[in-house]
C-alpha cells in the first residue's frame, strides 16, 4: 500500500472527528427568538440552545447552521411571564401522569443556570402550587454528535407524593416518528403479550398518518391534518426517532423492567397535531419522601444526516447501524 493510499485512509478514518471544536464552548446572553438571554452550547459540530428568560426549556437543537429540529411557536416567541402555561415548544420537563392545572404549571419566569465547563444545570423556580423543584442538566460530548439530557424532579412539600418524571420533545413540522415493535414470535412459541398499547379517546388507528407494521410504528406529522392523534406504548428496546429533512433524531433511554409506569404502563408516547409532533420518554411512577425526594430520568440524544425512508428494510439498514453507533 503506497504511503498516499495510508493517508488517505487516515483522513478518512478521522472524518467524523474533523469540524469538532476543542470541548464544548457556551455562549451566554445569545438572543434567539426574542429572548435575549439565551444559552448557546457547542461542540462544533452540533449546538443547543437553552432560554433562561422562561424554562427551562431547550428551544433549539440541530447541526450548526442548519435546521432546528424543534418546533418554535411564532406567538409565542419571546413572551415572558403571565399566570397561564405557554406553548413555546423546544424541548420541556413535565411530571405524569397528565392533570389540570398540576401538570401545566407555567414555566414563564427566569431561570438560573450554571455551567462547569462539561454540563449546563437549568434550574427554575419552584412550583409553589404543586411544592416541587425541576431541574435540567445538559450534557454535549465533544467529539460526538450526542447530548445526554438529565431531568430531575425533588418533592419540597412536608408529606409524600407520588409522579413520573415526563420529557417532552415538540419537534418541528413535516417529519416522521419511528418507534420500535416488539421482536416478531410465532404463536406456536410464545402465548404470552409482548407489551401495552395504550390508546386516547381521540386516537384514530385507521387515520393515513399512522403505519402499523411489522417491525415499527410509524407516526407522520401533517400540516394539513385536522385532528390531533396520540398512542403510549412500554418500549423495551429503549429509543425513539424523528426523522426531518435529511436530519435522523434520535433518543434513547432506560427501562425498569420492574417498575410501574403511568398511563397503563408507558414510557413512550406520541403526539400529533397539525402544527408538530412530540416524541415523549417517562420514567416510572416513584414516590417522592417529604422534604427533599427525588427522581431522575435521563435521555441520550443523537443527530445524523441519515435520509430514512418508510420501507422497514431501509429503517433497518439505515437507522439501526446508527443506534449501534
């Protein structure tokens, strides 16, 4: 092998490493969609935007200069304060299972943070209605395309309570959700059910933006669509996926095989409207100790330029290697 053919192959090998920054850099005081406190996180290669006018909320997250793959609200751009919970999109920590008004406790003030030169810690006030504490760290690895999210619910009331923690991705319009089925086993080899489907009283199984197949569901966000849809399933395999422009989303997280999980037992759902579509993970349903408990539920999240298509062959030869990665 001549010595140009070795160096190439090594500049080929480093590639992926290649347009990485040394560390990760924050960037304070970065206005973005009106609010002119933001935090900015690099490696480089990736970037996250956090607000800490409102929050937390992670309001941005794509490739440097290209798409954010997070639905931004254009009403709600910018907006501060106020007593009623907004829909800025982004990316939000909320605690299960759903009620009015405790799960929508408004996150409209400012928010402090801290950065240590690895994670950005998001921690806002706390819910005086609800007597809890959330927090956010962020992670970004520097020389990967990957963000480990860390949510972090504490019981500050003087008695018990009990919830699961609940994060919500809003991710931009036009794209498509994949979640993984459970492994195909013939009836001849297995009586047993393999997992909880949980439906909601609007869910529509016949409507188009729905694929049931053999091997994935498969959930299409439509601008054009007039109802909304929702699904919640106990995935085993751990992650779920958004696919968008070229752009493959990907998180992933843990499963207490043991636990009790809320909504019929799920720690993914699903939901769509005609503005976005959310990629959901929940922890188990814990019970906080007075004074102090907590509970924590974690996400690992990735981006490639991968383009995906419907086929279950092309999801299989096109997503599942990234997973391993």
């Amino acid at each position: 092998m001549t010595k140009m053919c070795v160096a190439l192959l090594c500049m080929m090998a480093m590639a992926p490493l290649l347009g990485y920054a040394e560390g990760v850099k924050m960037e304070e005081k970065v206005t973005y969609g009106g609010w002119p406190n933001c935090v900015k996180l690099t490696n480089g290669q990736l970037e996250l935007i956090a607000t800490t006018d409102i929050g937390p909320r992670l309001i941005r997250f794509g490739f440097v200069g290209g798409q954010n793959l997070f639905k931004e609200y254009e009403k709600t751009l910018g907006k501060t304060g106020g007593s009623e919970w907004q829909n800025y999109g982004g990316h939000r920590l909320w605690h299960a299972p759903e009620e009015m008004p405790r799960t929508y406790w408004p996150d409209n003030d400012p928010v402090k943070y801290s950065f240590d030169g690895k994670t950005l810690k998001l921690v806002p006030n706390a819910e005086t209605g609800n007597g809890i504490q959330k927090e956010m760290e962020v992670t970004m690895d520097p020389k990967a395309n990957k963000v480990t999210i860390l949510h972090r619910i504490i019981n500050l009331n003087l008695w018990e309570i009990e919830l699961a923690p609940w994060a919500l991705s809003v991710m931009a319009p036009g794209g498509r959700a994949i979640f993984p089925q459970e492994e195909f086993r013939r009836h001849e080899d297995y009586l047993l059910p393999a997992r909880p489907v949980v439906l909601w009283h609007y869910t529509q199984m016949a409507d188009p933006r729905w694929t049931w197949g053999n091997k994935y569901i498969q959930l299409r966000q439509d601008p054009g669509a007039k109802t909304k849809q929702k699904i919640g399933f106990l995935n085993k395999q751990g992650w779920a996926a958004y696919a968008l422009k070229g752009d493959l989303f990907i998180k992933q997280f843990t499963l207490d095989a043991n636990a009790k999980y809320p909504d019929y037992g799920c720690n993914t759902e699903t939901f769509t409207d005609w503005d976005m579509l959310e990629v959901e993970t929940l922890g188990p349903m814990t019970k906080l100790a007075a004074g102090g408990g907590k509970v924590e539920h974690t996400e690992v999240w990735t981006l490639d330029k991968a383009d995906v298509g419907e086929d279950e062959a092309d999801i299989d030869s096109t997503l599942l290697p990234l997973l391993k990665k």
